[in-house]
C-alpha cells in the first residue's frame, strides 16, 4: 500500500502521491525544513482546505482543530496544518540537520 504525503511532507513527483486534494510542487522544500529543491505536498487555493473557515496561506491551510486539516494532518500551535514528518523534518533543520525525505515519502 502506498503512503501518501501529508502538507509539507517530500519528496514527492506528482499530485497522485499527496493526500486529498493537495499537490506536489516543485522547490518548496525550505519552506518545512528541507532543502529548497525538495518537491512536497501542499495546498495551492482555499477548497484545498477542508475545514469551514480553512484558508491556503502560505502553501499551508489554517485551523483551529485537526478537523480542519486534510486527513491525517495535524494542527499545530502556530495555527497551520502540516504532516508530523513535516514538523519532524523541520526541528531536524532547526537543529541543523539536513533533511532531505520525509517517512512517508521513504515508504512509497
């Protein structure tokens, strides 16, 4: 079974490989903690974003709760959607570490 990628979450090579309605794009990576070159799953427009009072801002969807995530994303306390292999991945560059594949893109 394949595992599909969650907001942020690389490397992926086409919208088949990302959860719900989200897509992959190209040179993205910087902005969750890998490199910049790295092509990851995130939101483009608002009806990407299942929540009611979801917005796309910033190729991340806003929430108040999980709920408004796409599936099996999270909300974090800055107020925006993202995969746990997103935020891990980004920690890891927080700490200096470069991050070039999430867990789930490794599984695929």
């Amino acid at each position: 079974d394949e595992v599909l990628c969650g907001t942020g979450d690389g490397h992926c090579t086409h919208n088949g490989q990302c959860r719900g309605e989200l897509v992959c794009h190209a040179e993205l990576g910087a902005l969750f903690g890998y490199e910049r070159t790295t092509n990851v799953c995130v939101c483009t427009h608002d009806t990407q974003c299942p929540g009611a009072a979801s917005a796309c801002v910033q190729n991340r969807c806003t929430c108040a709760a999980d709920a408004d995530c796409v599936a099996g994303d999270v909300c974090g306390g800055d107020g925006r959607c993202a995969s746990d292999n997103a935020r891990q991945a980004a920690v890891m560059a927080d700490d200096g570490v470069a991050a070039t594949t999430s867990a789930a893109a490794a599984a695929l």
